[in-house]
C-alpha cells in the first residue's frame, strides 16, 4: 500500500508539473550516421545543447531528451554536463536553457555506428509565449578534441536543432552532411506531455 502510495503522489506530481507549463512541444529525430565512422575512426562526441539567445530577455525552458536508441555504436564511459543538466543515455536527460553560458549533455562514443533516435520535448514559459529573444536545441557531432566532424548548413554547424522563435513558436531543422543525415518528425499529444512532465518532475526531485 505505501509503494502503490507514492506512485499515485509520484504521478500527481507528474501532472501537476506538466499542467504548470504554458505549453509542450516534441519531436522524434532519425539521424543516418552510416558515413562518420570513415571520417573519425577514433570515435569522439555526441553533443545535446539548450542555449537562450539572449539571458537578458528569452524566457526559460526544459529540453528534455529521451527514448535514445542506437546501432551499432559503442560508448564510452565519460558524460559531460554543465551545471543543471541531469540525466543519461538512454534518457530522460533534462536540459535547462537558462543555467548561463552552454548548457550541455555530451557522452562520448568510442566507435560510431550506422544511425541513433531520440525524442525531445520543450516545454516551460518560452514555449507559446512572446519574447524579444529565443532558444535553441542543437545536436553536434565531435571529434575526440570536440571540434565538429561535419558542418551542415545549419545556424552553427549542428546536425539538427529545435529553435523557439520570438513568438514562442517551434521549428525543427535537419539536415544533409558528409556521412550521413537528420530529420525530425512532429510528434505532439498528450504522450508528451506525459514525457515532459516525468522529465521535469524528475529533475525537480534531483534538484
């Protein structure tokens, strides 16, 4: 009965965090990375950034990253994370847009293999709600130095990103590079907003 107990309050907390957000918004990326073992034989980085454009004036949000799936790679044991950031692979890791400078989850990755999944779901005030500046997800791929394998024709060199723009509207981006490609797929409903909340609930109880 006490174990039944905290599950209910686990899952009240649950939806009551989600509830408390102005609005929730995910995607589900396929990245083809069949090409990147040839470019770096040594392995190196999978980078997962949440960045305001502006601390002064973009409003905050959560990225909460999970379901990760992959084939054929091989990781390492090191993660790096800026303060804030909680969570590891295969997820929910939850990254705050507005802990100052980066905000990053980084897992090395000793061999490449041929593709990775993954949902992320943004959700707090920035999401749906104006603001003179907004916020970015980014996905990078790295060498062992952390300097980018690939540069797409994206805004930074990321494979893929998730923008929230001055309207708190969202938009996802992918894109072709040497070695393989990205691409996302809307995938709202209250499944995510589930998500999300777990997410959020879960980082509120680290913190």
């Amino acid at each position: 009965m006490l174990r039944r107990n905290a599950i209910c309050s686990f899952i009240a907390l649950v939806l009551i965090s989600a509830g408390a957000r102005a609005d929730v918004v995910a995607y589900q990326f396929h990245v083809d990375t069949s090409g990147i073992a040839a470019l770096a034989p040594l392995g190196g980085w999978m980078d997962f950034q949440f960045n305001q454009a502006n601390a002064a004036d973009s409003l905050s949000a959560v990225a909460t990253l999970n379901i990760f799936q992959s084939a054929g790679f091989t990781f390492g044991a090191t993660e790096l994370e800026s303060a804030g950031v909680g969570g590891t692979l295969p997820g929910p890791i939850t990254i705050p847009n507005d802990q100052g400078g980066a905000n990053y989850f980084t897992q090395e990755v000793t061999s490449w293999g041929s593709s990775f999944d993954f949902t992320v779901a943004l959700s707090g005030p920035a999401v749906g709600t104006p603001a003179p500046d907004g916020s970015a997800f980014y996905v990078y791929l790295l060498y062992p130095d952390f300097s980018p394998i690939v540069s797409p024709p994206t805004t930074t060199g990321e494979i893929l990103n998730v923008t929230i723009d001055t309207a708190g509207g969202t938009a996802p981006t992918g894109s072709t590079f040497p070695g393989g490609s990205a691409a996302a797929v809307p995938e709202p409903g209250s499944v995510w907003l589930l998500l999300a909340g777990i997410g959020a609930a879960g980082w509120k109880l680290r913190r």
